[in-house]
C-alpha cells in the first residue's frame, strides 16, 4: 500500500495520525480563497517537499523524470503508487510485465483559473462572447501539450514506465466511488485470469476554484472557517457538509496463490466487491437508501461472508445531512439487526472527502484495521444525529480485533460500491475455503 494524504505521506505514520484523530483540515493555501464563502479544506501540506522515499524527502523529477511539470494529483498518485510497489516488492525485472495490468480511480484536472478567466474575459465583445477570440487567446497562453497533463490517466503511463506494467490499464472517473470500483473491478481482472498483479487506487485534487465553487454551489460543503480542525463532522447533529480533500491511495492486488508462491508478505484478501446505481437524481441520494442497501448486501453475498461476521464498517460519512442519514438507512437495512453492534467510523472526519480517492483510502484504512486490531474514530462527533443511531466511535480510536470489514462509498449520480476485505487464514475467504 502506499498514500499521499492531508496527515502526511507514507501508510504508517498517516496510519498513527488517524488513531490518534488527527484533522488535516486548515485555511486554503493553493490559491487565494480570501473572497469564496469556503475558505478551509483538508490539503497535502507542504507539498512537494513532503514526498518521501524510504522515509527520506525525494526530487519528483528524480522519481519520473517531468513529474514536477504535472498536476498534484498526478504527482501524488505516482508517488503513492511507487510507495505500494516497493511495499509489495514489485520489482520491474520479476515479473512478466504483460500479467501486471493497473486500474486507477482518477478524477477530472481543471485548467489553471486563472489563465482560463483572461481568455474568457478576453473572449467579451461588447457584452457578447466571442469563441473565436477565447480559443485564439487560450492557446496564445497555455503550453501546447497542457492536454496530456490535464488527462485523468495521466499517471498510468508514468508509472506503467516505472514498474513495467504492460497489461491491462484503465481510469475510472465515477464521482465519489471512482477508486473503489477500480480495486473491485481490478480483483476481478485478476479473478477473470487477465493479471496475476493489479495496481489499483486513485487520486484526486480538487482544491481549486472550480472545485471549490462547484461544490459550494451544490450546498455540500462545510462552510466552518472559523473552525477547520472542527468543520468536518460525519454523523453529527450539527453538520454542514464535507470539506474538501485531497490525496492519492494505491493498492497492489495480487492473486493469493501468485503471492504466496513468491512469498510475499501479506494479511488482508480483498473477498467482497459489489455496485449498483441508484438511478433517482444527479445530486442526491435516494432517501429509502434501497439500492445502496442493496450494494451492501450483494457485496456480503460476493464474499461468502454474514453480516453478523463483519467487524467494522469504514463508511463513506461524508458529513453531508443528507448522505449520513441514507448511510444510516442503508446500513441498518444492508446488515439487518448486526448493524446495530458493528461499529463504524468516518475517516472523512480527518482528511476530508478525497472525492474520487476516498474509496482507495478508506480501503487502505480497512486492511490496516485488519492488520493492526484497531479502528480510527470518527473526531468532532460531539452531538450525535438522533437519525444516525449507530455506534460511530466518537472521537477516541478502539483496540477491537477485525476478521472482516466492510468499506462503503456514495457517490455523486447515485453510484453505490462496497468492498469487503478479510484476514487471511482459515475460513476468511474462497481460497481458503
């Protein structure tokens, strides 16, 4: 596994900042904010000087050569993904490069605002827009190849060069459960026989002014600037809605028996992944939470696993008043009566709504549950939402053993997945059935 988030980069010491409830959110420092009713979001602090390599503050043109040159979302993906693979011990000259296929969950990159504001102003005749004059304009001013950095794939062939990764590769960009599918469907190319390796995760920034004023406009963001540390908070009575995040989480997936017989090191299986579609409206969840319930259970059905065998839920909790409420539906209806034993937590609460790298975090949070024996709470959780009654770790992390645990994202356009994860032994999953 390998991150880049607003607790730092590096899986174990963004791992302990977690347990300790450790918020990565503060005022906006990429652009000015100063005049936007949404001043704070949860950032990669000091970045680039924050990429590390062995512990060790690394050059991103020394990792692949013209990183620097792209956007932060792409640096951070390749620098989570090279974090993976040496944890993984993917060593190019090991493997035949056509059974090492990736998938990432990428979203979209935005132009530079302010470049994209003078061609639009410069584009204004006599109060009419002039298209001409804004393509004549845009390309007088933006680098020529401005449209490769700008691709969500962008880092797949940067890292396909690192790693030698030569078979089957692809971005999915589907909202808030972008990186989640892409570990489900990547454990299913490799199910399916077409890999025997996946890299599989995703990154996202959209701490810009676009990203900033979409979800503004949209009424999902936490509009706290007086207080960061405290505006984000899933389950609470008193939330505002999210804040925004920023990260990148990579995954190596690998075919047990593969794994084993080059003995790798390892203690989570992916068992479980499912998707449905609310198929109700663009912005909103669909207030029964059928189809999300729905997700939950065809997951549980894909892992061979009783709800009653789940330990802990990492839920999407994204803090909106909206989506913790359906959350909480569909969990109690996706689990039936164990929901209300299995505690879950909002990892949202720290680092923010990572947007389409959520899901491959809180993945990543799920197998280091599993890992370690302890769950990450979820912080500001001062005056529970009679609506969201499950127990939702308020605040302090838990030592608590996990055997199984489920992972749920929602995402903008109803998209629902959920992914169950396992420790590996007797009885956790179908290989060792």
């Amino acid at each position: 596994m390998g991150c880049v988030t607003p607790l730092g980069a590096g899986v174990e010491p963004v791992w302990q900042r977690l347990l300790a409830g450790t918020s990565g959110a503060a005022e906006i420092t990429i652009f000015d904010a100063s005049r936007f009713p949404v001043r704070i979001a949860a950032e990669v602090k000091d970045w680039p000087a924050a990429a590390r390599r062995d512990g060790q503050p690394v050059d991103l043109d020394s990792l692949v050569p013209g990183l620097s040159r792209h956007a932060r979302q792409t640096q951070f993906t390749v620098v989570a993904a090279l974090e993976a693979a040496r944890d993984a011990g993917l060593e190019p000259d090991q493997f035949d490069p056509l059974t090492v296929g990736m998938l990432l969950g990428n979203g979209e990159i935005m132009p530079d605002f302010q470049q994209f504001a003078t061609a639009e102003a410069e584009a204004l005749v006599s109060s009419e827009w002039d298209a001409a004059r804004f393509v004549q304009h845009y390309l007088a001013t933006v680098e020529r190849d401005v449209e490769s950095i700008l691709d969500p794939s962008a880092p797949i062939p940067l890292i396909a060069g690192c790693l030698g990764v030569a078979g089957p590769s692809g971005n999915i960009t589907n909202a808030c459960v972008s990186s989640a599918a892409a570990i489900g469907r990547a454990a299913a190319t490799i199910q399916a026989g077409d890999a025997d390796v996946m890299v599989a995760g995703g990154g996202h920034s959209m701490i810009h002014a676009f990203g900033v004023t979409g979800f503004h406009r949209l009424s999902t963001l936490s509009m706290r600037n007086d207080d960061p540390a405290g505006a984000s908070r899933p389950f609470d009575r008193e939330r505002d809605g999210f804040v925004v995040g920023e990260g990148a989480a990579i995954l190596i997936l690998e075919e047990l028996e593969h794994a084993r017989q080059r003995g790798a090191t390892f203690s989570v299986e992916l068992t479980g992944y499912a998707a449905t579609h609310d198929a109700f409206r663009v912005t909103d969840p669909r207030p029964d939470a059928r189809m999300a319930a729905r997700c939950i259970q065809l997951a549980l059905a894909d892992a061979a696993c009783d709800a009653a065998e789940i330990d802990y839920v990492n839920a999407h909790g994204s803090g909106t008043v909206a989506n913790d409420r359906v959350e909480t539906i569909a969990l109690k209806q996706g689990l039936g009566a164990p929901a209300a034993r299995i505690p879950i937590s909002s990892s949202k609460s720290m680092v923010g709504h990572l947007t389409t790298a959520c899901g491959a975090l809180e993945a990543m949070i799920a197998a280091l549950a599993i890992r370690d024996g302890a769950i990450p709470p979820t912080i500001n959780l001062e005056t529970p939402d009679p609506e969201c009654d499950l127990d939702c770790v308020p605040n302090v992390s838990r030592e608590l053993p996990c055997r199984r645990v489920l992972s749920t994202n929602f995402g903008f356009g109803g998209q629902n997945v959920a992914l169950v994860l396992a420790a590996v032994g007797p009885n956790t999953g179908p290989f060792d059935r």
